[in-house]
C-alpha cells in the first residue's frame, strides 16, 4: 500500500483545484468521522479558542489543506503562482526591499500556508525551515517539488545557522510559527489561554533585524485561488526572549481570529514533546 502513496501524490497534483477542494472538503469530514483522536483534538482547541462558529466549515477547510498540497508542490511554478488572484499588504515586502532588510515570513497553520513561501519564492530567494516528514515515501516528493523553488534549512543547528546567513543577507525566511517544536527548542507560553510549547526561534531571527511579517493565503470560494494576505506586527517586538515569544503567539490568534474557519484546528498544538516536562497548569 505505501508504494501506492506517491502515484495517488502525484495523480492528484494533475487534478484542477476546484476538484481538489471538493475533495478535500469530503476528506476533511471523512477524517472527523472517522478518527475519535482527531474528533477530539479538534473540538477542544476549537472551544478554547472560543470559535465554535467556525467549527463546520473549519472541518471541510482542513480537508483542502492536505488535497492541495500535491498541486503546489509539484505543479510548474508559473502555474502555482497563478492560483494567487489577490494580494493585500505586498507594498511591506517591497518596502523591506528598499531597506535592504531581509524578511521573516511568519505563517501559521491558516489556510493555504504553503502558497505564501512558493509566491514569494518566484521572484527572489526564500528559505524555508524543513523538519524530515516521518512518512518515508513523502520525503523525495517534499524535497524534489517544495525543494525545486525553496532552499530547505533542517530543523537543526545547521538549518539554524542558514536562516541567519539568508536574513543578514537581506534573503527572506519562512517558518510555520505555532508548529510544536522538539524538546530544549521551546517554551511553554500561552496561546489560546492555553499552556502551548512554544518554538523561541521566530523570536531569535527577529534579532538580526529583518523585517517579520505575518502571512497566509485566504482560500476563495468554488477553488477560485487564493487571497495572499500580509499584516505587519501590531508593534515591535520588546522584552526578553520569552516576551518576545509570548508576543508572537498573541499576534497569532489575532491573525487566526480573521479568518478561523481556515484554521487547522486539528493540528495538535498543545502536544507535550517527547522528553519534555508538561506544563504546570
């Protein structure tokens, strides 16, 4: 069965994206039907971020969040680009460009967040954090179709050391923000009201100077494309690390808060490392 997995990846990528999020959607129930770990995990980070309101449409939207994947990641990149019809907030980034900055794209698990690395990419370099996917078969797909337009830094001292290198050099850096982090590379800092470990990372690339910017790309309506959008912080970054980091998280729930319905609600967030201590709660 698992030899079947990069034909099905690859089968996929070739369909139209209106298909795919139709799909996706159907896939996205199938799992909420289907897995009572998910069904929960879902349900109770939905409720403590107190938007249920968002919960039936956030349950299919989670499904378009895996179905689109094999197209972004393996499609030619003039085509990928083109799923973006809208962009609000590009004037930031080429406001970064005039300084010289380099650029911290801070996306989370909001809607399409693979799309923001892969138009920005098209038209100058971008590096992106990379943690190995456990899944065996995936691995040369990720690395031979997001690798084609992305430079990938491991999640590791050397990755480290390259996102620094990309930022002082006026290059940009992706990451996904809220992904739980390995044991020592943390914090436990509220997100949600919630006790969640925090990567310090985003926090430490912020030092070089570069410009940090939140990003997602707002999935439109019938497969239509995407609506890349670009906010700045609320206000700089001040404190130590660990208020550096807990300002970070408070910028990403209002980020999620505009659009909850597309965010991955499933995604285990508050997950105890393995090795690390939980949270005194």
């Amino acid at each position: 069965m698992p030899s079947l997995f990069p034909i099905v990846f690859k089968a996929l990528a070739r369909l139209p994206l209106p298909l795919l999020h139709n799909l996706g959607a159907l896939a996205g129930w199938a799992a909420w039907l289907l897995s009572p770990t998910y069904r929960r995990n879902f349900s109770r980070h939905i409720e403590q971020a107190a938007m249920m309101g968002a919960k039936t449409a956030a349950i299919a939207e989670a499904g378009k969040t895996l179905l689109e994947l094999p197209r972004i990641w393996l499609r030619p990149q003039n085509e990928v680009i083109e799923s973006v019809v809208r962009i609000s907030g590009w004037e930031l980034v080429e406001k970064a460009w005039s300084a010289g900055r380099g650029i911290l794209f801070l996306t989370p698990h909001l809607g399409c967040f693979e799309i923001t690395a892969q138009y920005y990419a098209a038209k100058k370099p971008m590096t992106v954090l990379y943690r190995r996917s456990k899944q065996d078969w995936l691995t040369p797909l990720i690395e031979q179709g997001r690798g084609a337009n992305l430079k990938l830094a491991p999640a590791d001292l050397s990755g480290v050391r390259r996102l620094l290198k990309a930022l002082k050099s006026g290059e940009a850096v992706g990451m996904l923000p809220d992904q739980v982090p390995g044991n020592g590379e943390g914090a436990w800092l509220p997100f949600f009201g919630r006790p969640a470990y925090t990567m310090t990372l985003a926090a430490r690339l912020a030092e070089t100077g570069a410009t940090v910017l939140l990003a997602y790309g707002e999935r439109l309506h019938y497969g239509a494309g995407y609506h890349l959008k670009l906010f700045p912080l609320s206000a700089p970054l001040a404190g130590d690390l660990m208020q550096r980091a807990a300002q970070l998280n408070r910028e990403l729930e209002t980020l999620i808060r505009l659009c909850p319905e597309q965010y991955l609600w499933g995604y285990n967030r508050y997950k105890v490392p393995a090795g690390a201590e939980p949270p005194n709660l």
